[in-house]
C-alpha cells in the first residue's frame, strides 16, 4: 500500500516538527532513546521540562515516536501516554483530514472513522494567537458525566446551587478521575469539571475545574481553576446576539442561562466569562472584538474586586460598558439574586436598562496593597538616602557573581557570569534589589514600573553615591548584626574636639550647633526641615576651612567649587547629603541660571519646597532634582539679601594673636579617626532611626506651628544625645541666634532679650555693665565689624540701669553686692524671681530646660579677652585689665632682673 503524506510527518524527526512551532525543549538521550523534553507542554501546558516525545528507530529504520503527557488532568486525553498523532494534531502540524486518515488506518477501518471527522469550521481558534482545540471526546468526556451523576454529595452541591439537572447536563459538567501529581506526589480526584464551550456554541476537549467542597479530594484552589492560556467561555453560540454580558465565572454563566432561558433576553443576550477568573483573554484586549454587540455589559459581583476586574476589562475595550451590579438588599452575587432573594427576569431586566457607564477608578496610592487590582495615584519615591514608611534607605555597589545556564551543540552548560548591581540597604538590616514590574505586552519603556523587592514604588533606579562615606565594611557589620557604635554623646565629643582643632570661632557655644549639625545630617530624610548653615566673616577667618572640617565628619558631603549653576545643581541632587558652597553672593551675581540656584536654595531647607523642575540652559534638559539637605554656605557680606530667616549664623573672625600658639597646639582628628567617625554615625542612625522618627514627632507633632522648623532636627538630637553641657550650649547658641529677628530700634525689646539671654546662661544676678555689653553685642551681631562710636544712647549704663528699676526686673529688696573685678567696681543686682520663673517658662513652652541660677559667681562673663565676645563692644573693664596685665608684666620684669 502506497504511503500516504500524513504518515510522512509522524516519521520526520521530532526536533524539525518542534522547531517549527517554536516549541523550547531539552535533549537527553537514554537506553537507545532520545527525548525531547518540552519547556512548556502544549497538551497540559505544565512548564519545567516534565513532558516529552520519545524518539527512537525501528528495525525497519523508520523513526518512532511515542508522547508522555504526566498532567493527565489537565490534558484532556484521560491518559499520561497520548497518540503521537494526538500530539502532532493539538499542536497544528496535522490537518483535520490528516489526523483523521491516521485514525481511520490505526483502527483498520478506513470506510468509517474512529474519531468524530471535525470539519475546519469544528476546529476553534479564539484569536490569531490562541492554540486550536478539539472538539470534545465523547467516550473520555461520558466517563466524567457518570461519575457526577454517581456521586450524590457533588450533584446535591450544583443543585443547592440551584442549578437543575438539565442544566447540569446541557453544560456537560462531570467529575475529574484520580491521578498523582508528578509534581506535588499527592492524589486529586472528583473535582467538578466542566468542557470549553467555543464561540459556535459546541463543547470541546478542554476542560476547567472547581472544587466542591467535601468532596473534592486536594484541589489546587479554593475556588476554581485551569491549565492553558486563558479563553472565553460562552454559554452558547455568538451568532445573532444583540448584547453581550461578562460574568465573573462559569457558575454565574450557568446559573444566569438557567433563568433567563425561557426568556425574549435568551436571544438577544449573551453570557461569557474568562476561563482564568481575574485574567482575561487576549481577544478582549482587542476593542475589534466589542464591535459585534449593541450593547456591553459587565456583571461582576458587588465587591472591591469585582469593581477593580470592571474598571481594568473597561480600559481595554475601546468603547463605553455598562456595569450591572446585584443590589445589596438582595444579596451578595448572582446566584444569591436569582435564588435567595426572588430576583426575576423583569427585574434583571430593569438592572440592565439603569446601569451606568462603566468609568475608570484612580484609587489613592494607600490603596495599591489592600485592593489589588485597579488604576492607583501614582507616587514613586526617589528611594536614594530616603526616609519611607519608618525606613532608611541607603545604596551600594556590589559585585555580583552567578551561575549562568547556556545551551551549546544541544547540551545545557553552566557558564559563571559577573556585573555590577546596585542595591539598597533597609534600616532594618536587609538588602533589596531593583526590578522592573511585569507590563503588557506593547508597553512603553517610559510606563514601565520599578519597584524595590519589598514592593516600595521608584521613581528611578537608585545610583550608588560617588560621595557615599559609608563604607562596605562597615555596612556589612550592620548588616550582620556585628556592629558596635558608641553612645551618641561620646561620638558629638569626638566631632567637638574635631571642630574645635580646626577653626577658632569667637562663640564657644556657635560650636554646639555645628557639633549637632554632624548627625543632622546623616538622618536628614526623616525630619520635614532642616537648617542651613551661613559662615559669615571677613575673609582668612576660617571659613572656607570650617566648610572642609565639616565635609570630613558630615554625611555624604560635597564642597561645590567654581563650577557651573547646572553641575553644582546636579551634585546637590546627587550627593543627597551635607553640601559646602563657598562665595554664594559670587554665584548669585554670575547670571540668570545662578539665580535660579540661589532661589532653590532659598527653598532647600523644607522636603516639600525643595523638589524643583530644572532646566540646563546649555542643553535645554528638563530634570526633576531634589536640592533638600543641610547646607553650609560662606561670604562676607550679611545674609538677609541672599537666604533670609532660614539659616543659623555662625560668626567668624580671625584668631587673637596671643592665642594662635595655644591653638596651634591642638592636635588634628586622624583621617582614620574621621572616617571611622561616619561610619559611626551612619551605623548609630540606621540602628536608631526609630527613635529618632518617634522624638521628632513627640516634639514637633504634625499640624502644629513649626516656629522653629529649622533648629527642630537639632534639639532631637541633642535630646537624644543625654549630653547637658553640649544641649545647654546648643540652648544658648539659639537663643542668640533667634535675637537677629528682633526690632534694633525698640530699646525695651533688646533690654528685654539681652537679660534673657543672660538668664538662660544661668546668671541670676548680674551687673549693669554686664548686661549692657550684652544688648551692645545683640546690635552689633548683624554688622560683621568692629563696633566705634555706633552704640545709641539707650545702650548706655545710665539709661539700662533706669529701665531695670522702672520695669522691676531686679529685686529692690534685696540689697546690691559689689566686686571688684579688674579695678572695675561693680555692683551686682538680683534678677526679681517672677522674671526669673518667666523666662524659665518661655523657654520651657519651647521643650528647653534653661540652667537658671546656675552661676554661681557672677563675675564668670569676665574671661580671656582675647576669646571674649565683647571685646570689641568698648568693654571698659578690657581696658582696665589690659593696663592691669601689663603692670603686672612690667613688675614681674623688674623682678626677674633684681635677681
């Protein structure tokens, strides 16, 4: 008998048939055999090489071949070991009149078919890309249906349902026989099966499950299930149907067919769900295929996520959808409308005539965990050096080496592959990487979503910071739990001593500030604002050096030199940390886009000002930088012209000269002893970021007056810290600082802020000479020069020591104690204690406990004249004790020649 064509394919070799059909496989050969193990099998649609075609040769030097399919539920055979024309006609390479020669010849019955012959109109395909089915196999599909109808727990369950029997059997519903999962080893059996009924309206040989609970022995889900791509089920044939309406799953489709059957709707509407439950098929992606119906309508049940399933299926269709829900007196889904609560056709009816368009729903970002499914705000966050959700995250560079699969002469080998990976470390001493999210196919590259691998949304990959000073040693100890960091205030002693050996400053306590600036600036993200630091002197007074002090201690830390507005605007963004910028007044005066420099950094100092749309006139790129953090900034003129009430002032002036030996004698911090410092610092804040989030929110609750936003970050950390002298000092400072608001011109004001002053430093008794020098220093703090004949006649002994008594801010009753210091014989005066408790409670309103009474020699504001802060507020005691000093040098010389 001559060969006929269709048996030319079954003895090609398997690998031609499969790279045909695009089909990946893994060859091994075995006992004389070879198989071709399937990446993703086309008969039970099971992935990980399990499935496969053996391949051997005859005696007769034909090829043969023979199918292992192990998901026979999910197959559709009813067997692990289908016909390899079974195979050969799923995947497409056989026709229907192919397969059918094959199966008439097999059964040496050529004249009648053992197969139901399928005409080409039988063979369904649900889109150009969506595999053919068969029809279904009656003798396999029978066993199924008597199986249901044998097992009176299962049926009573669809009729409980109220489902009837015809229904029942005109849905072809039957129960799945025992197998063993290769893959779990476990048995499943009488799940409630149900066949594909296609677009014409027939049953074919795929088939989707339920669990029935009870009865259904190891479900793979609580609900329902299936293998395969995803398809649309119909209730019955598409052809002549005016409207459309998509259900939730199969039990709705049927349950909906059984009550509106005898009714005019049963021909004009038609009934479909995905086979997939919340995925949809790829032809409803496709607006071309609404096109056939007046009217859509989407009926999924009543809840979040029969809401999310609408909204997402209405962005695809191209076209308005009404959504038709149950309403919630009559019950939670469909089965409970049409059979618990007497739902009837008329009123089904009426349902869909009221129901409104379908509209997108943009839920708040909040939501994206909770609901799962739907259109959320979209609110990525620039996770480099960020403060999120109780977390502080910081980004590295590793190398990353791995184990890598290639196929080579059809042999898999393992390759070993290296790159460099950024990733980002969680204050909680885990480490997450950077992936893109699964997007449809035809999105966008810029619509793409980067996430962390703990979910967080990203607006961009996060970069390892090229100014980064937190070294991989020492987050490895973190992240291993083997790091030991000290006691905050045993660290701000270190950078204290740092300081201090670098750059003289005529405020001792202008040093607090800066020592509590240091750890400002490595847990900046978690506080709303923070300060800006403004160096303000003449110039060789240290400042450009007190900028590279900081930058050796601080977080992160950039020094901006004389480069572009753009690039120095880019390492801002970059460096996300402290920045150094020396001669701002020369910026701001180089052009336009210099300007626009100084104007962002008018706004750094607060998160929500400080994210600013820029624009590289050179380029003319549009970039959305960050310019938030601490800064430093130095000139030499005054600062209300450049960034006005949100900086810290910190004065410089050059070093006395009978104290630049003593001070060059103090010995410079170590660069080891520095970067061991940071690494310190980064490792305390990771391991206290908590607790620093909960101080700052106890002291500067939400929606409070944030009169002093800026020095907030500061009191936290001196809070945190225990340190009373460093804390103390910080107090002062500030109280200083806060006087350069006030109104030079009302003399009662400055009396009154200069006596506080001097309270707060803990003097409760003090002198008119000394309290005079006070006010004279808060007039002369905002000029930057030496003082000569500037001070007003209020500023005068005479005229301070009126008000006092008119004010009765010193106690009258109480007699005055005189000391003579320096050949100046002073009268002392107790402050009156009711001003004295004032005071204590102004501050206190504040969170700050000030050391009243503390001094316990009033005399102690007479130091070093050379570091004294008065000195060039024409101290009349200097004078005197100038000429004391030098008299007593003079006698000293003498004696010393005497001898």
């Amino acid at each position: 008998m001559k060969p006929i064509p269709a048996f030319e394919i079954l003895r090609e070799p398997v690998s031609s048939v499969l790279a045909r059909h695009g089909i990946r496989y893994r060859f091994r050969s075995e006992g004389g055999a070879d198989w071709y193990n399937f990446d993703k099998c086309p008969l039970c649609r099971h992935e990980g090489y399990q499935c496969g075609v053996c391949e051997s040769q005859g005696s007769d030097g034909r090829l043969h071949h023979s199918v292992k399919c192990w998901h026979v539920a999910d197959n559709g055979f009813g067997t692990d070991t289908p016909p390899y024309e079974d195979f050969l006609f799923n995947i497409g390479e056989l026709t229907a009149e192919q397969y059918q020669q094959i199966k008439s010849y097999r059964s040496g019955q050529s004249s009648r078919p053992a197969f139901p012959t399928p005409a080409k109109s039988t063979v369904f395909s649900h889109s150009a890309r969506s595999e053919p089915l068969r029809l279904l196999n009656p003798d396999y599909h029978g066993k199924l249906r008597k199986r249901l109808r044998e097992n009176k727990p299962a049926l009573d369950y669809l009729t409980g349902r109220g489902l009837h029997i015809s229904i029942i059997q005109l849905f072809g519903l039957g129960l799945s026989e025992p197998y063993v999962s290769r893959k779990t080893g476990t048995e499943q059996a009488d799940a409630l099966v149900y066949p594909i009924k296609g677009r014409d309206g027939r049953l074919y040989n795929k088939y989707g499950y339920y669990n029935v609970p009870g009865v259904t022995k190891n479900p793979s889900a609580n609900n329902g299930w299936m293998a395969g791509e995803v398809r649309t089920y119909y209730a019955d044939a598409a052809s002549g149907k005016k409207a459309i309406f998509v259900c939730e799953g199969a039990k709705d489709v049927w349950r909906h067919w059984q009550a509106l059957q005898d009714s005019s709707l049963a021909s004009e509407l038609l009934l479909v769900t995905s086979t997939h439950g919340s995925a949809f098929p790829e032809e409803w992606k496709d607006p071309a295929f609404w096109s056939a119906w007046e009217e859509v309508y989407f009926g999924h049940d009543n809840d979040e996520a029969g809401e999310a399933m609408a909204a997402k299926l209405g962005g695809f269709i191209g076209r308005d959808a009404r959504r038709v829900v149950v309403p919630k007196d009559l019950g939670k889904d469909w089965t409970d409308f049409w059979q618990n609560n007497g739902g009837d056709v008329r009123e089904f009816t009426q349902l869909l005539e009221e129901a409104p368009v379908v509209s997108l729903k943009v839920s708040s970002a909040e939501d994206q965990q909770s609901l799962g499914y739907g259109r959320f705000a979209y609110r990525p966050v620039n996770i480099n050096g960020a403060f999120h959700n109780g977390h502080l995250y910081y980004t590295v560079q590793v190398l990353n080496r791995e184990i890598a699969f290639e196929e080579k002469e059809g042999q898999t080998i393992t390759v070993e592959v290296e790159r460099l990976e950024n990733v980002v470390i969680r204050s909680d001493r885990t480490v997450h990487s950077i992936k893109w999210a699964s997007a449809p196919k035809g999105t966008r590259e810029k619509d793409r979503v980067l996430r962390l691998s703990d979910g967080t949304l990203i607006d961009r990959e996060p970069q390892a910071n090229k100014y980064g000073t937190w070294s991989w040693p020492s987050i490895k100890a973190y992240l291993e739990c083997k790091s030991t960091s000290r006691p905050l205030s045993e660290i701000l002693r270190d950078v204290l001593a740092h300081l201090k050996s670098s750059v003289w400053l005529p405020y001792d306590e202008d040093y607090a500030i800066l020592t509590f600036v240091v750890p400002v600036t490595f847990a900046q993200s978690v506080f709303d604002s923070v300060p800006l630091i403004f160096l303000n002197g003449p110039a060789g007074t240290g400042k450009s050096e007190m900028g590279r002090a900081m930058a050796r201690v601080c977080a992160n830390a950039y020094i901006c030199g004389q480069s572009s507005a753009a690039s120095i605007a880019r390492f801002i963004d970059e460096s996300r940390g402290f920045v150094v910028m020396d001669d701002l007044e020369l910026i701001g005066n180089r052009g336009a886009e210099y300007s626009d420099l100084v104007q962002a950094l008018k706004l750094s100092y607060n998160k929500t000002t400080a994210v600013k749309l820029w624009t590289d006139v050179k380029t003319m790129r549009t970039q959305l930088l960050d310019f938030y953090g601490v800064k430093m900034i130095n000139n030499t003129q005054g600062a209300d012209q450049i960034l006005g009430t949100r900086m810290l002032r910190i004065q410089t002036r050059k070093i006395p000269e009978n104290i630049k030996k003593e001070f060059g004698e103090l010995a410079p911090t170590e660069h080891s002893k520095l970067i061991e410092l940071r690494n310190e610092l980064h490792t305390w804040t990771f391991e206290n970021v908590s607790l620093i989030g909960a101080k700052y929110r106890e002291l500067y609750p939400k929606g409070t007056d944030r009169s002093d936003e800026i020095t907030a970050p500061l009191k936290v950390m001196a809070v945190l810290s225990g340190d009373t002298e460093l804390h103390s000092k910080l107090e002062i400072a500030l109280t200083r600082q806060k006087q350069r608001a006030m109104d030079l011109d009302d003399p009662k004001e400055v009396m009154h802020e200069a006596l506080k002053n001097l309270i707060a430093q803990g003097y409760d008794w003090i002198s008119i000479t000394h309290l005079v020098l006070e006010m004279r220093s808060l007039i002369n703090q905002d000029y930057g020069k030496s003082f000569t004949n500037e001070i007003p006649q209020w500023a005068q002994p005479e005229w301070v020591g009126r008000m006092l008594r008119s004010y009765d801010l010193i106690d009258q009753h109480e007699a005055p104690r005189r000391h003579r210091v320096f050949g100046a014989n002073l009268r002392f005066y107790p402050i009156q204690p009711a001003y004295l408790e004032e005071v204590r409670s102004f501050f206190a309103a504040d969170g700050v406990e000030i050391p009243v009474g503390s001094r316990q020699d009033p005399t102690d504001f007479c130091q070093v004249c050379e570091t004294c802060p008065f000195r060039t507020l024409a101290c009349e005691i200097m004078v005197r004790r100038q000429e004391d000093e030098k008299r007593n040098r003079q006698q000293m010389t003498h004696i010393t020649r005497g001898h």
